[in-house]
C-alpha cells in the first residue's frame, strides 16, 4: 500500500511551513490552499477530518519549525534559562511573589522578558486546547482559506496604517517597558491564527505595532514567541503522530519537519534584517493577492 504522503509531496510541505510560518502570511492557509493547487485532493479532504494522516504529519512540520527557531535563538534561550535559575536562588529571600514582580528596577532583562512570553504563551495555548479542533473542521478548506488570507492582508495593512496615523510622535513602547497586560493581549491575538489563513505572526506582529512596538521589536516578539507556542502544540499532539493516524507518514513527516527545521531557521534570520528597517506592507500585498485568487479559484 502506498504511502498517503509521498516524499516530495513531504519536501515542499516542509519547506512551506518553514516559510510561511515566520513570514505573516498563515503557514496553515498555505497548507490547505496548495495541495488544493497542486491537484492533492487526498491531502485536501483530509484537512478537515477530526482525526486523520495529514494532522499527524503536520505534527512533525511544526516540531521542525520549531526546531529552526530554537537553533536561531538558542543564545536568547540560554541567556532566558540562566536568568530564571539566578531568580531562582533568590525565592528564599524574596519570597514566591517576586518570581511574577515584573516592576523592580533592578529585575534581570531576561527574565523580565522570559516572564512576558509564558504570559503571552498562555491564553493562545488555551485557545489552541479548546478550538483548534472544532475550527480545523469547519474552516480547513480553501476557499475559506482564501478568504481569511484576504482579511489577513486587510490586518496587516491597517496595523500599518494605524501605525502611519500615530506619527513620528508617538510614544513607542520598546521590549523593556512592555507591559504583562500588553504581552497577554499580543499572545491572546494569536487565537486568531487557529483559522487558516490568519497568520500567527503576522497578527502578533500587528498587535504589538497597535500597542507601540516598533516594528523590529514587534517582530522579536513575535518570533521568539512562536518557538514556546509552536513547539507546545507539537508536543502536545505528538502521539497522533507516534498512534495510529501516524501510520505512514512518519518517515515523510521526519523528511518534512527537517527542511521545515532548515527553511523556518533561514526565513527567521531574513525577517529579523528585514524588520529593522521595512514593514509589513509586502506581506499585506501578497496574502491580498493569494486570497483573492483563491476565492475566485475555489469559488
């Protein structure tokens, strides 16, 4: 019996997702949108199946991509660590309260940022509990893919244009003045990615821009939260791939979920460049263009 995912159908998938994960233009409407295009019509109803072969092939994309994004930041993540085992140390003469006391003056940079990712990681990773399921059911198809690539693009633009409407006076807000009630909002906003189409960081990104985030640290962000969020949502549904929905596909999910690892890796240290100094106007452009494509293709 053939396999239901072949290895170059694996290769590409990969490659997209590690693309169009960090790039804001929704690595889920990607991965329902081009096997469509592609003719794959197996892996297209099988999208939005409760339980099916290409959900636990996704699995292994999403635990490389957040492969790629680890190795990229590993420095981050290891300067994170030892700031949470110095605070640590100090409980004893603090007390437990001072480990979620973001406002001392004297607070470690990292931990204080550390601290705002577990914050922002929280409401998205419920949601993702709750409704992923449900809303990949009802919505992991392409025209509806299409159509919330397009809201995508209006996002985008119009956290630019907010941004343009604020002024060169506006008070910007940078990583180290970021408030909890802000880092919450940013994670609870990526909720909005469980519909495909809606990218993850591009609306983390847009939320961050409305809140006075430059745009290079809206993206730091934004990147460094998505190594805790997608790598959780991986784990988390690491036995579909290892049950019997993986059967299969594992061997191509490993093949995928490597040049996820690759593509997502090279995209991140692109955008990081990129957002120092530009916006995300091409990236509003081109989710407009592939949504309104698609909704008259798949109409």
């Amino acid at each position: 019996m053939p396999a239901p995912i072949t290895d170059l159908q694996a290769m590409i998938l990969g490659l997209l997702q590690g693309v169009s994960e960090l790039f804001p233009v929704s690595s889920l409407g990607h991965s329902v949108i081009a096997p469509a295009l592609f003719g794959w019509h197996h892996l297209v109803s099988a999208q939005s199946a409760k339980h099916s072969f290409f959900l636990a092939f996704l699995v292994g994309l999403h635990v490389g991509t957040a492969a790629g994004l680890f190795v990229y930041y590993r420095h981050n993540w290891v300067a994170f660590a030892r700031a949470l085992v110095e605070r640590l140390r100090g409980v004893g003469q603090r007390g437990a309260s001072s480990l979620w006391r973001l406002d001392d003056d004297t607070i470690d940079a990292n931990y204080r940022l550390l601290a705002l990712l577990v914050v922002a990681t929280i409401p998205v990773g419920i949601a993702g509990v709750i409704f992923d399921s449900t809303l990949r059911v009802l919505f992991a198809k392409p025209l509806a893919a299409a159509v919330f690539l397009v809201i995508n693009g209006l996002i985008l633009f119009g956290a630019e244009r907010l941004r343009a409407a604020q002024g060169r006076h506006a008070r910007l807000v940078s990583l180290e003045t970021l408030s909890v009630r802000q880092a919450f909002g940013i994670g609870a906003s990526q909720s909005l990615a469980l519909f495909a189409g809606i990218s993850r960081s591009g609306i983390a990104m847009a939320t961050g821009l409305a809140g006075g985030l430059s745009h290079e640290d809206a993206a730091q962000f934004s990147f460094l939260l998505a190594t805790p969020v997608i790598a959780l949502a991986g784990l988390y549904k690491l036995p579909e791939l290892f049950g019997a929905t993986g059967q299969g596909v594992r061997t191509p999910a490993a093949l995928g979920a490597l040049c996820a690892a690759v593509t997502a890796y090279l995209s991140v240290r692109f955008l990081v460049r990129w957002f120092a100094t530009k916006t995300l106007a091409p990236f509003a452009l081109y989710s407009l263009a592939l949504g309104l494509f698609g909704v008259v293709y798949f109409a």
